[in-house]
C-alpha cells in the first residue's frame, strides 16, 4: 500500500489530541528530581494526567491521573533513577480522560523501546491510523501521539536508519508536534516545520534538556540555550546536543494562544517575554478601546496582566478586585460545561469594599464559550459593581482550532455569528470591546505570515478539508 499523501488533514470536527507539556533531559547523573521539577512548572499546561519514561536497560514508564506531586512520591521517583528520560502532562482535546490515553506512550519495535511525550495536533492522523492498521499495526488508544510513535517505529525499521525515519515521519505528518523521544537510551527533540507549538532547549547544573517553556528550566535554576529551529530534529546527549538539521516552510506559524492564554506569563517562547507581550496587548486595547471608569480589574490569573498594561496606558487604578481559589484546575480546560460553570463559582470571589459603587474595566485575555464572562459580570453587579466595561486581549475567537487547543466546533463559540452588541447583551456587560487583529499582531511582535491566526480568521497554515489555506492565493484554487 502507498504512504497516505499528506496534502490535507482530516474533516473537521474530528477532536484528535491534546494540548499539553513535554519535557526530556540526558546528563551523566540521575534526572528524574529534574523531569518532576520542570513538569511541575509545566502544570498550568494539563492537570489530566502525568507521566515520567526513564532508560534502565530497559524503558520504563510510571504514569497516572491526576497532578503531578500526586502522580509522584519521593519513593517512586527514587525508583527511577536514571541519567536519561522524558516526562508528559497532559489535557485532552480529544479522547476519553483516562489513563490509557496518559502519555508518554511506550511501545516495542525492530530498533527495540520507543517512548514518546507529544504537545500538538496531527490533523491527519485518522489518514495515517488507517495506513498502518492496512500495514496489520493495531491500536490501544485514541490518541493521535499513539499514531506518531507507530509511524515512527514503521518508517524506522523499513529504512534502517533513525534520523532518516523520523525525516519520512515528519514528511508525512500534517499538524502541530513538539515531540521528546526516546529509542532504546537515546533522546530526541523534534519540532514542527511550522514552529507552532514551543520547544525550548536548556540546561541545568550540566543536565541538557528541553521543555515546552522557558520556566522549566528556571524552577532547576538552570538555564535557557534556544528554541529549537523549526522542523528541527535534536538529539541531547550527557556532553550535549547533535543537530540534524532542519526542514522549514517559508513562514512559520507560532500559536497567537500561548501568547494570550496558554504559556506562563514569565515564560519566554521563540525570544519573547509572554509577559511583556500580554502588557503590550493590555496597552494596546486601552488605546484602541479607551472608556470612562473608576478602576481596571483583572479575572485572575490569565488577565491580570494584560489588565496591568491597560491600567498603565489609561491612567486607570489596578485594583485587584476578584480573588482566585489557587487550587481549584484552570477553567478553560476541564473537559466538561457543567465542570466548567461549577468550578468558576468555586474559582472567584469578588472583593466587596473595593468594588462596591464603582465603574469597572474587566480584562481578561480571551472569550470563547462566555460562560465564565458572564457569570463574573453578574459577581461584579450583584456585589455593588455600578458599571462593569469588558476589555479583551484577543480578537474575537470564531473559527475551530486543529493544532492543539480545544476549540473545536463552531457552534461553541459565543462569536461565532453574533455581532459585538449581540455578545455584549449575552454576558450582560455595560460595554466590551476586543482588540484587534493588528493591535494582537503588532503586540506579539511576529509578521501576520509567522503566526497561526486560524481561530480568528478561519485561514490555516496547513491544509485541512473544507477550510482556508493561509497560501491558497485565489478561491478559485481552494
């Protein structure tokens, strides 16, 4: 049988993986305290599951449900003493939560163990599922970073070399993939050609690693070498990295999402501060959508600061007026709407003496389902808010994402088809108003042809069925 030919990816709608963290260090002394360090400051990108793969003549794999510091006590990271491994958190976007789908996955081929952790989307996976299974390769999962590590194994052991199996492995893929993998004692770090999702290679008192941001390496005190270059396949070795080059596009296609929502704000991803950036986006909004108010409030944590820029650039007070539950789970990614509604009434609380009687510009990064928009509103005006201002640092969200974030129908965004006024009566705010596509763009400071914009416009960097390629020049031709 023929190898799928990667032109499009599969009918939308399909929910195919996750949005997660990976991690993978080599050195000449034991790194598990370092794979759950650096997971630990990765926890705000998944709280599903965790997992840890270490090299002991073998590949073994510990992994569960739940946060990290749950998944691992001391006793069982002492049982993986190793000087080589990789580590996984992960969300779904697709696929039941369960530990089956918990990364990283292990499998045995030719070459001997594979692990892998993956932080992305293949939008083509379905395609390549059925290939192998045509080839007899059978599945245990729903996960599309199953279908990677299988197709990784095939294309290895027909060709007999590594670096030239995952070069066909890559060709063939179609999405986003920040991917750590191991084969046998050797670990490899690979990116996608469009650089879409982060990955960060550092180093930490003479242990080499890399992680999907920079804050990774600054909870082991350690410190960042570079992002890896897009397309780009690493290997980390105990003396350091081997480069075996890179396959690029002309434009890559960084996530506007990480920069919005997703990344820590003191982390830095492709050589920007996400912090500076967020402030930058507050500055911007407050100069493109000005309003009459006594004080700018944040929704904690992802707004506070862009609601510190826009305070800033307005001249308005920053008054922390909503205080956050620190140990209830980010609401944007429990899997579930009623989890969803319930956890923002245990998440926020607001601050009555501080709010009571005045204007308020509420900033947060993003709006998708609105849910949660409304339901703060409503706090705000029900503890005494007179007036309470909207402000969003990301456009309207109107278009599903195939590359790794769980926005994946239409139907569930609160934009899609409404104009801003309608949106605005639904949440029950005195006035919203969005920053726009330039302001983001100029904000992040990449060209429009760098990032991947799909949730705004609904044009993609790559080609996926019954949408808009971002180099499609005419409608004739898509």
């Amino acid at each position: 049988m023929d190898f799928p030919h990667p032109e499009y990816a599969i009918i939308p709608g399909q929910r195919k993986n996750d949005h997660c963290g990976v991690v993978g260090f080599a050195g000449k002394s034991n790194v598990s305290l370092y794979l759950y360090y650096s997971l630990r400051a990765l926890q705000h990108r998944g709280q599903e599951s965790a997992g840890i793969a270490v090299f002991n003549n073998k590949i073994v794999v510990t992994r569960g449900m739940g946060l990290v510091n749950e998944v691992f006590s001391v006793d069982s990271l002492k049982k993986l003493n190793s000087n080589i491994g990789i580590g996984h958190v992960r969300y779904s976007t697709a696929g039941s939560s369960t530990i089956n789908n918990a990364q990283p996955f292990l499998i045995h081929g030719s070459m001997g163990d594979m692990a892998i952790g993956h932080n992305g989307e293949i939008s083509n996976a379905q395609d390549l599922k059925e290939f192998l299974e045509a080839q007899g390769i059978s599945f245990n999962t729903e996960s599309d970073s199953e279908v990677i590590i299988r197709l990784l194994s095939y294309n290895i052991s027909r060709i007999g070399n590594i670096i030239e199996g995952i070069k066909k492995t890559m060709s063939m893929l179609i999405g986003s993939y920040s991917l750590v993998l191991m084969i046998n004692n050797r670990l490899f770090a690979i990116r996608d050609p469009y650089a879409i999702r982060p990955l960060i290679f550092g180093e930490a008192d003479g242990i080499y690693g890399v992680a999907s941001e920079s804050v990774a390496f600054d909870a082991l005190n350690g410190k960042i070498i570079r992002d890896l270059n897009p397309g780009e396949i690493l290997e980390i070795t105990e003396n350091g990295p081997i480069s075996y080059g890179n396959t690029t596009e002309k434009h890559t296609a960084h996530c506007m999402f990480e920069y919005v929502y997703f990344a820590r704000a003191d982390s830095i991803i492709d050589g920007k501060s996400v912090y500076e950036v967020r402030k930058e986006l507050g500055k911007t909004l407050a100069r493109e959508s000005p309003v009459d108010a006594d004080i700018v409030v944040p929704v904690p944590d992802s707004g506070r600061t862009h609601a510190l820029g826009y305070a800033e650039e307005s001249g308005i007070p920053f008054v922390e007026g909503l205080m956050k539950n620190r140990y209830v789970d980010r609401t944007f990614i429990i899997p579930d709407q009623m989890g969803r509604i319930q956890e923002i009434q245990l998440k926020l609380n607001p601050v009555k003496e501080v709010i009571n009687n005045k204007r308020i510009v509420l900033v947060d990064d993003s709006i998708v389902r609105g849910n949660t928009m409304k339901k703060i509103v409503n706090l705000l005006k029900a503890s005494g808010a007179r007036e309470v201002h909207v402000r969003i640092g990301s456009p309207p969200i109107v278009a599903p994402c195939y590359l790794g974030i769980d926005m994946k129908t239409r139907s569930e965004f609160i934009a899609s088809g409404k104009s801003i006024e309608e949106i605005r009566k639904i949440i029950n705010a005195d006035s919203l108003a969005y920053i726009s596509i330039d302001g983001l763009i100029k904000a992040i400071g990449f060209p429009k042809e760098d990032l991947c914009l799909g949730c705004l416009t609904g044009i993609y960097p790559v080609k996926i069925k019954g949408e808009k390629f971002r180099d499609q020049h005419s409608l004739d031709s898509f």
